[in-house]
C-alpha cells in the first residue's frame, strides 16, 4: 500500500509542478481549449441564467466580447476564418444582451445584428445540429427570462 501512495504522491508532485511550470507571468494559464470569445459568452449566460453577482467579472468578459467584435459587426472563432462566424456571433450578440451592459440600440448591437440577418440568422448557422440546438437554447432562455423582447428578433428572421 505505501508503494501505491507514493506512486500517487509522485504523479501529483509530477502534475503541480508541470502546471506550474506553464503559468503565464500574471499568474494565468493559456491552452488549447481557449477559443475566442465563446467561453466568455458562455460564461455570461451561465452567471445570469443561474443569477451568480459577479458583476466585475461579467463587465470584464462583456468588454473582452465587445473589443473582439471586428467593424462588420461579426466575431471570429479562428484568427485565419475569413468574414466572420455566423454562430460564434450569434453567442456574442445574445451574452452581450443578456449581461445587461450592451443594449439593443447600441451601436455594435446594431453591427451585430445586421450581420446575423444578412447571414440568415439560427436557421443558417453551420451544418452543426448541436451549435443550432445550443443558439435556439440560448434564445429559449433569454425568452423565459424576459419575454416579448424584440432585441432577439434578428435570430429569427421572416
């Protein structure tokens, strides 16, 4: 038994000290499962829906999502995609909306909103069944929530 604790103790000491060794200088960590701006949003969704009061962090992830919107009013998963991605977009618009400090009349709301419309909306996000499932979600959720808002009317359009 102390041979299989100390494998155990080894392994642990292994792990700490090369996670330690990764650490960033301000004290973070980057890896590969960092993808643009969708965890933030998802994030935001996550504290409001569950109603968590961590304003700062909300503001923080709110003005990351805002800084990353490029001019055509769209957001990127990749640094390489060309034009935008109509699902990540649509997870920014709605986490931006749902965090209470960007308001349907502002104006990357706006950007945001026409470019979700002239792609189509939620019925043209890639051929991906679980990014649709997980935007029309996102829209249930904001329609419990708050209903009768016309600022999600732009993922549906006629």
């Amino acid at each position: 038994m102390d041979n299989v604790i100390s494998k155990i103790d080894a392994e642990i000491h292994r792990l700490r000290t090369n996670l330690i060794q990764q650490q960033q200088p301000d004290g973070s960590w980057h890896f590969c499962f960092e993808n643009g701006i969708v965890i933030d949003a998802y994030v935001i969704i996550l504290f409001r829906t569950l109603n968590i009061r961590n304003e700062d962090l909300i503001r923080r992830l709110h003005d990351r999502i805002l800084a990353a919107q490029l001019q055509g009013g769209c957001w990127k998963l990749y640094a390489d995609e060309e034009g935008g991605n109509l699902s990540a977009s649509v997870e920014a618009y709605y986490a931006l909306l749902f965090s209470g400090y960007s308001h349907s009349r502002d104006e990357p709301i706006q950007r945001a909103k026409r470019y979700i419309q002239s792609k189509g909306g939620l019925e043209h996000i890639k051929k991906s069944p679980s990014r649709r499932y997980r935007a029309k979600k996102m829209a249930g959720i904001h329609i419990l929530y708050s209903a009768g808002s016309a600022a999600f009317s732009c993922l549906f359009p006629s």
